[in-house]
C-alpha cells in the first residue's frame, strides 16, 4: 500500500523531470523593445505555482512590474513582464539579467510546492519561529523582550498586521552559539514564554507559535499562509482599536462568472505599490486557482490586475459563497503589506538585544508598529518600520524628534509619511471584462508577439 504509493509519486516526479528536461523553460529579455521598461518574456511546461515562482524571483529583486500579460492554457505557460528597477529606470546590469535568467530556467525555481513554502533551501544557521496573535500597541516590544531575556538574537524578521491580527515570521540564533537552538526543552520554554504575550487579554483567536519547516522559509509567504489560516480576511470593526479605514481606500475586488468561456473572472483595482502583484499572485496560489489568462497594468499610482481563473481540479467557482471568499481573500492580501503611517529606517551596529531596546522607545513613547522589516548582514541592523500613534492616527512630529535624539539622529531616519492616503479612483463596475476582446475575440492569443510590443 504505502510502498506502492510512494513508488508511483516518484515514478511521477521522475517523469515530470524528464518532461522538463525535454522542454526546458526559456527566459528571452529585452530593452529595445519599450521605450521606458524592460521586457521579459518567459515560456515553459505549465503547472500549478509557475506563474508565482517567476513572480517570486522577479519581487526578490525589487523589481517594479508595470505591465504584464499571461497565459497558460494547455501544456505551455507564457508570461510578459514589463519591468523597472525601484529607481524606475530598465534593468541594464548584466549580472542583474544573468540572475534572472538562470534563476528562472533553473529547476530550482520549479520545485513544486502547492502548499509549503517556495525556494526552500537547507539551512541550519538559525530557526525560524512563526508567531500568531491578537494585534495591539506594544506587541512587538514585549516579543522583543522575552526574546532577549532568552538569550535569542534575532537575525532576520517581517511583522504583518492586518484586521486587529498580527502575524510574524522570526529567524534567530543562540546568543551564546551563533547557531540555530536545536534545545528541545529551550525551544519548549521559548514557546510557552511567547504563547503567553501574545495571548494578552480577552483573545478571541487563539495565539500561536510554531517553528517554521525545516530549511530557509520564504517569509513574505510564509506570512501571507499563517495569516490566511488564521481567517484575518474576516473584517471586524472593533470600538477602540483605533480608525477605521475608510472605504473608499480599500481595494475594489470583483469576481465574476464567464459561463460561455468556462472562467471565473476576478478582477481588482488599488493603490499601487511594490509586490502587490506577488501578493495577489500568492493568494490565488495558495487557494488552490489556476490564472489561465492574465493583465496586469499601473497607471500613476493605481494598479488594475485581471484574471481568468478556475480551481486547480479544472472547474470554475460555482458558489456565491466562494466568489464572497475569494474576493474578501483577495482584499486581505492586497491591504497586509498596505504602507500605513510613518516610515523609519534603523541602520547601525548589530549587538544583542538591540531590537528589544528600540521597540522598547517606541513602545514607551506611545508607537503603534503596523509592519516592520528585520535584518542583519555584516555586523550591521537594518531595520524598517511603519508606525501610527496608539490609535492608528499620525504620530506628533515632536514624538518623532525626541526619539530620534534618543536613539540617534544619524541611526534612525525619517524616510516617509504614509498616512495620507490619496482617495482610490472610483471602481468600473463592468459586467464583462474588456480582456476577453483580447483573449478570445481577435484571432488566438498565439499569435500576439509581446517581445515586439510595449502593450
């Protein structure tokens, strides 16, 4: 029984490869095609979770994606990207396209992974610890603190709120070592120690702490997996817990049925911002769709992406129930990583237990940290937070002063204010997607050639 199954799964996945070297994917990337962007084109086998790992490798890049066009019906997958670096400007750096290339055609970025984490790379340099609970002021302080009181170093981290839940994906090593804590009874205290700050008071969901599998995690993933699991995309409007963003700003979801061409149709306009393709990208991944056809495109600082999708197993979404679902999941995805409030930039020496003592002046001087971005390399700490008042509204320049003195005016800078949020254009209502012209009614989308296009 099991023995057979296991011999028939790698009898697949020998197959798979064999496929994959008879039809390896081909990655063609171009800067005299557009006038102001680089195009990549890319062409493979077709299976579930390629459209993401291309996505992945071009987000980990900080690669901006101004354009895009997708397909994949049967066997062959092809995506067009029109791409910029974070300065705005083609991708001109030779290294840069060489990466991209051999990243993308290489059979480590096809690792099938439906539902665990992509790249996975073994690595026994730290563990990683993935955190759950009930979002409020001070939270990251107090995880901080007990961190440091165990005697663990944090080396790398990302904290995610959304929807009065946060959620954290914490890589850290023995203070002592330098190395991962394989401690079973270490790990144990570290747990129950952590469980009980992020429990607090009247928790209504259950905290969490979990070690992440085994290996590098993807951490942006990662976060939008456990926030996924722990249902942040059911909305509650608590008294108290600060504003209450107003509608107008929220992303505008739409799922609609495409009964004569078999597709549900899931369309969705926002602010604009960086990895909002990846987010989206991952969300539908991770909820088991399939994107056959695809646009994506941004204008000033609004971003329209449309999709024709169907559930892994081949059908379309039948319910209005999981058309509800998809669109609310959708919108979750799209607002976690949403930049709200003011951004500081932390960037000095490394030394344990620092994390602690900066979380510990914000915490004092009434912060509210939305998000926050971790890491270490070199001896150095760069770290990147967005913070509110306590009650979600813009922190008091004079606040912001004082704490600069404290911590350093060289060590902690002011980057940007992200509170003011522009007012989102009005949605489209559209019972029909003016895509499907483009898909269906032209003539067979094999016959547009994007490389020699600027869409």
């Amino acid at each position: 029984g099991c023995s057979s199954c296991g011999l028939e799964t790698e009898m697949e996945d020998e197959f798979a490869k064999l496929v994959r070297r008879m039809n390896p994917p081909r990655v063609v990337i171009n800067n005299d095609s557009c006038e102001d962007a680089t195009v990549i084109q890319v062409d493979s086998e077709n299976k579930h979770g390629i459209l993401l790992q291309v996505v992945q490798v071009l987000t980990d890049m900080n690669l901006v994606v101004k354009k895009a066009y997708i397909s994949s019906d049967g066997g062959w997958f092809m995506d067009v990207f029109n791409v910029v670096d974070h300065d705005g400007n083609k991708v001109r750096d030779e290294e840069a396209i060489s990466y991209i290339q051999k990243t993308i055609e290489s059979d480590a970025c096809f690792i099938s992974s439906l539902c665990g984490s992509v790249g996975v790379i073994p690595s026994g340099d730290y563990t990683s610890i993935e955190l759950t609970g009930t979002d409020r002021p001070g939270l990251l302080s107090e995880v901080c603190a007990v961190l440091a009181d165990l005697h663990c170093n944090v080396v790398n981290a990302e904290i995610w709120t959304h929807n009065a839940r946060a959620a954290a994906v914490v890589q850290v090593t023995d203070e002592f070592t330098g190395c991962a804590i394989q401690d079973p009874t270490c790990l144990s205290t570290i747990k129950d120690m952590l469980c009980n700050v992020l429990k607090g008071n009247n928790d209504l969901k259950t905290a969490k702490m979990t070690l992440s599998p085994p290996g590098v995690t993807h951490r942006q993933r990662r976060l939008h997996q456990i926030m996924f699991a722990d249902r942040d995309y059911d909305r509650v409007e608590r008294k108290g817990t600060g504003r209450v963003r107003d509608k107008s700003s929220r992303p505008h979801v739409t799922v609609l049925d495409c009964a004569e061409r078999d597709y549900t149709i899931v369309t969705m306009r926002s602010k604009d911002r960086p990895k909002l393709l990846f987010d989206t990208i991952c969300t539908l991944t991770d909820m088991q769709y399939v994107v056959f056809h695809g646009t994506v495109k941004t204008d000033r600082s609004e971003a329209y992406q449309e999709y024709y999708i169907r559930h892994v197993d081949g059908v379309p979404i039948s319910s209005e129930a999981e058309r509800d679902r998809v669109a609310q999941c959708l919108e979750a995805a799209i607002e976690r990583r949403a930049c709200e409030g003011l951004e500081l930039e932390l960037f000095t020496e490394d030394r344990i237990g620092l994390l602690s003592d900066i979380t510990r002046i914000f915490r004092e001087n009434s912060l509210s940290i939305k998000r926050a971005e971790i890491s270490t390399k070199g001896g150095k700490a760069k770290d990147t937070f967005y913070v509110t008042d306590v009650s979600g509204n813009p922190v008091d320049p004079k606040i912001i002063d004082s704490i600069c003195r404290q911590i350093g005016q060289k060590i902690l800078l002011v980057k940007r204010d992200l509170t003011v949020l522009p007012e989102a254009p009005e949605p489209q209502e559209t019972t029909i997607s003016f895509l499907l012209g483009n898909f269906f009614g032209a003539g067979p989308f094999q016959n547009f050639n994007p490389i020699k296009s600027c869409f």
